[in-house]
C-alpha cells in the first residue's frame, strides 16, 4: 500500500510558489505523439503532475513555479511547444483551501 515518503515543503520557501493548472488539448492522438509528449512532460521540473483524461481536455497539470514572469517564459519556450498540444487554457491559484497529503487509508 505504501508507495513512498515525503515531507511537507513550503513551496514559497523553494521559489515555487504561483501554482497553475493547465488543461491541455491535443491535436494529434496517435501513439507516437501521446508517448513523445509525455516523455517531455516527464522531463520538465516545472510540472509537478500530469493526469492524461477521458473526454477533454485530454491533460491536466500542475506547474509550480515562482511567479507570473517564469510561468510566461515557461509556457512560451517549453509547453506550446511540446508534441501534438493544439490548445491550452492556463487557470491560477487564487487560495488554497484544503490539501491532503497522500489518501485516508480505511481501518481494516
């Protein structure tokens, strides 16, 4: 059951802080392109989690970095350009309001 530990950073502390969530509609779904992109979504520090989708959009993530400013910079030089992405729509945190570190683990 147990996959892994972890501890609890602030983000702020280590400069990641403006958190986004990204959908990402693809232009192209054949394998090569899906597992091209996800490769490269593997390898980009910024995003912190990535969920592929039934129905649209086709990706969800999370990137977490320090500001406004990086996250443009991010989002022009590393993610429109990735594999198949045809759109993208970029939502930011306003609060945080709950966050459960793992998942309840029912008593047997």
């Amino acid at each position: 059951m147990i996959t892994g530990y972890h501890a609890s950073v602030d983000p702020a502390a280590i400069g990641r802080g403006f958190h986004v969530l990204v959908h990402v509609e693809m232009a192209v779904q054949d394998r090569s392109t899906i597992e091209a992109f996800e490769a490269a979504i593997a390898d980009l520090d910024e995003v912190v989690h990535c969920l592929r989708l039934f129905g649209q959009p086709d990706y969800v993530l999370w990137v977490a970095v320090p500001d406004i400013e990086k996250y443009e910079r991010f989002y022009m030089a590393q993610l429109t350009g990735l594999p198949g992405v045809a759109r993208t729509n970029s939502q930011f945190t306003m609060k945080t309001v709950k966050t459960t570190p793992g998942l309840p683990v029912p008593a047997f």
